[in-house]
C-alpha cells in the first residue's frame, strides 16, 4: 500500500510541475492553453483510475493467495 501511496506522490508532484511549467512557458492563447489543461487532466485521471484498477487487482490476487483460494 506504500508503494501505491508513493507512486500517487510522485506523480502528482510530476504534473503539478509539468502544468506549471506548460503555464509558464506556453506560447498559445488562453484558450488553447486551457484546452491543452484539460485534455491533460483528463489523460492523468485515467492514467489514475488504471493505477488504481491495476492495484485493485493485484491485491485481490494477494488477498486470494493469503486466503489459499488460488
């Protein structure tokens, strides 16, 4: 559960600065920009629910192998 907790971390702590830097140095307009954001958050909160199904699974498969169910 750790390792899931400090994956979260580190990735929000990436696109954090990945936007900020993108805000900082973007040479489009406000709009374009804002629209880039989005498609951006978009792709990290699937990027998220992934992780998240991925880790679901293997600590499934984890509870099954303690139970002595597989």
């Amino acid at each position: 559960m750790a390792r899931l907790g400090a994956f979260f971390r580190g990735w929000t702590t990436g696109l954090l600065i990945g936007v900020a830097l993108a805000l900082l140095f973007a040479p489009s307009r406000g709009e374009e920009t804002r629209m880039r954001f989005q498609e951006s958050l978009r792709a990290a909160w699937e990027d998220i629910r992934r992780a998240a199904e991925e880790e679901r699974q293997r600590l499934e498969e984890e509870l099954k192998r303690l139970r002595g169910e597989a």
